[in-house]
C-alpha cells in the first residue's frame, strides 16, 4: 500500500522573470527562489500556468528548471511542469527534465474523455520518474471524476499527489481524501484563495505565487495549533487574493509588479498575448503592494 507522499506546507509556483529584450531573466528567477527559500517554503513548482508557460520555449522551459534545481540544490523538491497538450512534446520534456536530475513532474493533460486522458496518462507514465503531480484543472466545474483519479492512483505507483484547482475544490479535497484513505497528497493551487478551509479540510500543500513569508507563517501558525492567528493573518491578505485572482493574466501582471517593488525582478514585464493591465489596475496593485511589503517586515522582525 502507498504511503502518504512527504510534502507539505508552501509549494511556490515561480512567475517567469523577463529582461527589458523580453528573454528569460535566470538570475532574477534564482534570487526568487533563494528569497522563497529563506521564507520557509517546502518546494517548488516551474514552469506552470503562472509561468506563462505556453508562452515559453521548450529550451526556456528546460533552462529555468536547471537554474532552480542548482540554486535549490537538494534543500527542498522542484517539481518540473509539463504543460504541453501534444503527447509527443510533453514527453520530449519529460525526458529533458528526467537528464537534468528532475524526477518530480506535475503532468497538466488536456481533458476530452476519461479514455482518452487515462491513455495519455499512463503514456506518459512509462518513462521512469520519481514522482507525478497530476493537475485536476477545471476553472468552472468539479473537474476530473473521482473514479478516474483513484484508478490511476492505484494503478501507477509514481502517481502520488494530486493539485486541485476546481470549482469548488473544498468538498473535493475532502471526497479524495476519503477515498484514497489519506495516502495521495492533496493541494490545493489555484483555490489557495480556500487555505484556512483546506487546512480544515486536511490538505497537504498550497501552491500559490509570490507572497512567500506571508503564506509559510500562516501554514506554521496552523500546524503549531494557532488557528486563529493564522486565520487573522490570512484575512490580512484577503483584499490581495479578491483583486489579484480575479483572472489568471491580473495575478501574473500583480506578482510581476510585486517582485519587482521587492527588487527580486529587474521589470515586471510579462508576454503576450495577456490581458491587459491599465492604470487603475496599477493604482490598485499599489496599494495592495504596500499592505503585503508592511506584513512580509512585521513577519521577518519576529
């Protein structure tokens, strides 16, 4: 019988830092991932939708999981994103990411039919990996079946956590949980708007974007039996996640301009084609900004 897969706590899913040429910018992108470590984070998710991925090369993709595997060097897991909808080009990745000693990979496979997404699946699943992440994406429905995601649970050993970003996810991270006994880990990323109801819940991991110290103090106040400390200072960022996960492309454009007020990234560039980001988006960013550059000091004095 499979054990419960060891990661918990802070999983950052890494925004792609740009250079004013509109290149992958690896040093920004390695001082990211050291601030984020210093922060007490427990891994590392790149590329991924927070990543623009489908914006990035296959060579790009391939360069920055070789930047955060040498600046990470074995303190934490990177699990390596292959968010391709071609088979044949998920694989190729897949095969990259396995030579550069990365054997943690979260598999993101179009949906048309269970038959088909098992297919792929399992396909995938004969190249020798460590560990599989599958993504259950869904941004308006319960996406995967229960029943598809439990088959392959049993069926393929690497397969051992799931990232749940459906509409709802809470009773869904509580239905898996269930079924699967507690052994497949659960976490939750794009509902992290949902942690204080996903730690009730019992889930495992959080994979927002940015705001590192913030998020790693709340999920150490709750793991110490501080719930409601922990509650409080999620409430306190509450106004950031209502502005910033309005749409997929306003969070990219926020934590873009968040990292780059923390002088982590040199531009808050971004690729397009994104929505856009006007002046009152900025305005409002701003203000957003200072609330969480005055928690993230209260954090680090403590």
């Amino acid at each position: 019988m499979k054990e419960l897969y060891p990661l918990f706590g802070i999983v950052t899913v890494l925004n792609t830092p740009f250079k004013t040429d509109n290149s992958v910018d690896l040093r920004a992108l390695k001082l990211n991932v050291r601030e984020a470590i210093n922060a007490g984070v427990s891994g590392f998710l790149v590329p991924a939708m927070a990543s623009e991925v489908s914006k990035l090369t296959e060579t790009e993709r391939i360069q920055m999981v070789e930047s955060v595997l040498q600046e990470v060097n074995g303190q934490v897991p990177v699990i390596a994103g292959a968010g391709e909808p071609d088979l044949a080009k998920s694989k190729k990745l897949l095969r990259s990411y396995a030579e550069l000693g990365c054997r943690k990979l979260l598999f993101q496979i179009p949906y048309q039919n269970d038959e088909q997404f098992k297919s792929h699946f399992m396909q995938l699943a004969e190249i020798d990996l460590e560990m599989i992440m599958l993504q259950d994406w869904n941004a308006t429905s319960d996406g995967l079946s229960d029943e598809v995601i439990c088959s392959l649970f049993e069926e393929v050993p690497a397969f051992r956590c799931l990232k749940v970003e459906t509409v709802p996810a809470g009773v869904k991270y509580s239905r898996i949980l269930n079924l699967t006994q507690g052994r497949l880990n659960i976490s939750g990323g794009w509902a992290v708007t949902q942690m204080i109801e996903g730690l009730k819940r019992g889930v495992h991991a959080f994979m927002p974007t940015g705001m590192h110290w913030i998020y790693a103090k709340i999920y150490k106040l709750w793991t110490e039996g501080k719930e409601a400390e922990a509650t409080d200072l999620f409430r306190k960022i509450l106004p950031v996640l209502a502005f910033s996960n309005q749409h997929l492309d306003i969070s990219i454009h926020f934590f873009k301009r968040l990292l780059y007020q923390q002088q982590i990234y040199p531009t808050d560039q971004v690729r397009e084609p994104i929505l856009p980001f006007d002046q009152i988006h900025k305005e409002l960013a701003d203000s957003l900004i200072k609330i969480i550059l005055h928690l993230e000091q209260e954090i680090k004095r403590t």
